[in-house]
C-alpha cells in the first residue's frame, strides 16, 4: 500500500506549480517539488504557503541522484513529470541542452522510479509531437512525428516510458500531450502565471496592453485560415490542472498507461486572440504583421473525446475571453516586477 505521496518535478515553473496548487487544495496528497529554478520562479512556491506544512522543496535538477535518493526514500506514490526545457524556437538553436534536460535526466528519473518501485507517473507532453498537422482536429492515433527538437525529445520521453512500463509489472502512466496553455490562477491571495520571458502570444499581447511593450509581431496572414492567421487551441491552466487530477484518479483506480490530448477542441486565430485582448483590457495596441516563421502549423486543434470518456474529465474554465483576462490581471500584477 503506498501513500499519497507525490513528486513534483519543475514545480516552481507554471504549469508545474499550478497543478500543486490544485493537488494541495483538492487532495490529501503531499507533495514533493525538485526544481533548479533555471526555468521556475520562488514566488510560484511562495503561491503555495497556505499549504506548506504539505509541501517539501528541493532546490535541485531533477538529474541529480543524491537528491533524487532522497527523495524518493519517502515512498513515493506518484511522480509528475513537469521538469524540462519548453520552447521551440531555442530547442533548435540549442539542441543538445534539451535532450540533456528532456531524455537524459527522464532516464534518471525512470532509474530511480525502478529502484524505489514507484507505480505510476504522469508525464507531460505537447501536441508538437503530431508535427504539421494531417487532420483536425487532431485525436491521439495521429501519426506522431515532431519537426523540432522539442517535440523530438517529447517523443523520445513518451516512448521511454512505454518501453519501461511494458518491462515491468507495477508500473503504469498517464501521457498528457497539451496544446496551448493559457491564463493564470490570480484570486484569493494566489498568483500564479506565466513569469520571465514571453514566448507565448496570449502573455505577449497582455504585455502591450499594460504597456510593458509597443506592439506585437503576428508571423504570418496568408495561411488558409477564415482571417488568414494561425489557429490555436487555448486550454485554461485551470483545466489543464484538473485534467491531472483526473489522471491521477484514474491511475489509482487501476486505469493502463495510455496518452490523451488535453485541449478543448475547438481553436482562436492569432487575430481574434489579439482583439479579445484589447477588448478585455479596453486598450489598443500595434499589431505588425511578419512572414510566416518555419514550422508553424494553420491550425492545431485537439480532438479530446478520449480524456472526456475515459477519465470523465469535464472542461470548466473553458471561456476565452476569461482566460485572457487572467493573463491580463497577471501581467498588471507583474509590472514593475518582470524580467528584462
């Protein structure tokens, strides 16, 4: 019988720290986080000083053994794999780093996960697995072959974890393969969000509408889209979070290792993103339009009939115009305070 346990891996960083929050407030479990803050944030952890008495914080990389023995001497019933290295575009200029981040210190973990007969693990992956696109919306049998390094090491992790679950018996995990990740948890004295450089459209449109830049670059008007930009599908970090409770519910309950799109099936263009923020903030702001950029798929949209049948997990923050509210609350919050 194990106990509720549960490692965090990259736990200060957004969406690692959100899915704390959630397991704190809605689970007995206790949790453990490994972050070497390259990537995560204190104040992220500070979010969760309601709940310290639950919490252990080990400021480290998710690769170093010493730290990893002693953690899991601690009967660990669940590992959540958030640890690693996110964007696309520094992926390809810096390859080796992130299979450095993303494959090697996984089989670190895994070794360690073997030694300490730890049952199951969520791992987080990324719709960029599919590549360009041959259908949408896209379900979990599409073919997977990535384009960049990033979705390369996504793979590579997903097939590790297969291959070790299928050479053992008490082992089993929950691929979540996210699209795009938006919002932040900002109410009650919580604030957790997107820190640090901005990479993702929703946080870099918030920063020209409290000011912080001038404009926004939108890559590309000519795809064969309704207006011609690209379209995604924003998921709520809220939800996102809720799906791993699910995941954990449903390892639990004996479910086998399987791989779900965690998304909500039905995709925003570039454009109308970019006008709901300047609704919501009853601002304007400069939007330049640039060539495309390599790689960028028209339209990834995820098919989620598989999350909602197999584990009952129901979206219930699913309202653009809220999420990028929220972002927009964070940012406001944040000014003064970001990172150059």
């Amino acid at each position: 019988m194990h106990s509720n346990n549960i490692l965090i891996t990259g736990g200060a960083g957004y969406i690692g720290a959100s899915c704390a929050y959630y397991f704190l407030k809605n689970t007995s479990c206790n949790v453990f986080i490994i972050d070497d803050f390259s990537t995560g944030y204190m104040e992220n952890i500070k979010a969760l000083d309601d709940f310290k008495h639950k919490i252990k914080l080990y400021t480290s990389s998710v690769g170093d053994k010493n730290t990893l023995e002693e953690v899991f001497s601690h009967d660990i019933d669940c590992v959540l794999h958030y640890a690693g290295s996110l964007l696309v575009s520094e992926s390809t200029e810096k390859p080796i780093q992130y299979y450095k981040n993303n494959v090697t210190n996984m089989i670190t973990l895994l070794e360690m996960c073997d030694k300490y007969k730890v049952p199951r693990l969520i791992f987080s992956s990324s719709a960029t697995i599919y590549g360009e696109p041959l259908y949408t919306p896209i379900d979990e049998s599409h073919q997977i072959s990535p384009i960049n390094p990033y979705g390369n090491t996504k793979q590579i992790g997903e097939k590790l974890l297969s291959d070790y679950a299928n050479s053992t018996n008490n082992f089993e995990f929950v691929t979540l393969r996210y699209f795009n990740v938006a919002g932040s948890l900002i109410n009650n004295g919580i604030n957790i969000g997107q820190r640090g450089i901005a990479t993702h459209l929703i946080k870099i449109a918030s920063q020209c509408a409290i000011g912080y830049k001038e404009a926004i670059d939108i890559f590309g008007n000519d795809y064969n889209t309704k207006d011609g930009t690209c379209i995604r599908d924003y998921i709520s970090i809220q939800d996102l979070a809720l799906a791993h409770i699910k995941a954990y519910e449903y390892l639990k309950n004996g479910g086998k290792s399987d791989a779900f799109n965690v998304g909500y099936g039905r995709g925003y263009s570039v454009k109308e993103i970019l006008n709901i923020t300047k609704k919501v903030s009853n601002t304007n702001f400069t939007c330049n339009i640039k060539p495309r950029r390599n790689g960028d798929p028209s339209i990834l949209v995820a098919n989620n009939a598989k999350i909602r049948e197999k584990m009952g997990w129901k979206a219930k923050f699913d309202n653009i115009e809220e999420i990028i509210k929220s972002a927009y609350k964070f940012e406001k919050m944040l000014n003064g305070d970001l990172k150059k």
